[in-house]
C-alpha cells in the first residue's frame, strides 16, 4: 500500500511539473501578440488566445484579479482584431500597458 501512495504521489507531482512548462510567460504573449497584430497570420492569433487563456487560469489560482481581468482584456483586443481586420493596422492596444503593470 505504501508503495501504490509513493508511485500515485510522484505521478502525481510529474504530471504537475509537465504542465507547469506549458504555461506562458508574459513576455511571450506580448511578443506573440506584436506578432498576431502586425502579421495576417490567422493561426499566430488563435494560438495566442489559447496561451492566454491557460496564462489566466494559472493567475486565477494565485488570486491575482487585476491580472487576470488585464489577460481577458487583451484577449478581446485579440478577437476584435482577429474578425475586424480593417481596423487593426490603426488600432493602438490599450491593455498592454495594463498587462505590463498587472502581471
């Protein structure tokens, strides 16, 4: 029995620390973002707002609110250029300084 609870325990704690690499930093989604805006790269965008998503699950858990409401924000700009391609080469972000500031 002893044996079974070490083995569940270390899978458990390798399952985690997989995951823990998979989760992006800040400074990629600001690069990927510079990307997704400035390219017509449709794939760069969704794949973009799928990190951010798992970037606020991961600032949800630690409670951290103003940062992850800043995700979310960034990720409606994401969107709203993503479907508003005429608008996009004009258009200033207004949440990456909150980005910056938050997380």
């Amino acid at each position: 029995m002893k044996f079974l609870t070490i083995l569940f325990l270390k899978i458990l704690l390798l399952s985690n620390f997989v995951m823990a690499e998979t989760i992006p930093t800040k400074s990629k989604i600001l690069k990927q973002y510079g990307d997704c805006i400035k390219s017509s790269q449709n794939q760069v965008c969704e794949d973009l707002v799928s990190e951010i998503e798992k970037f606020q699950i991961v600032v949800f858990d630690q409670n951290r609110f103003k940062c992850q409401s800043s995700l979310l924000g960034l990720q409606s700009e994401i969107i709203e250029s993503y479907y508003l391609k005429n608008f996009s080469n004009k258009r200033i972000s207004f949440m990456i300084p909150y980005v910056i500031k938050n997380c």
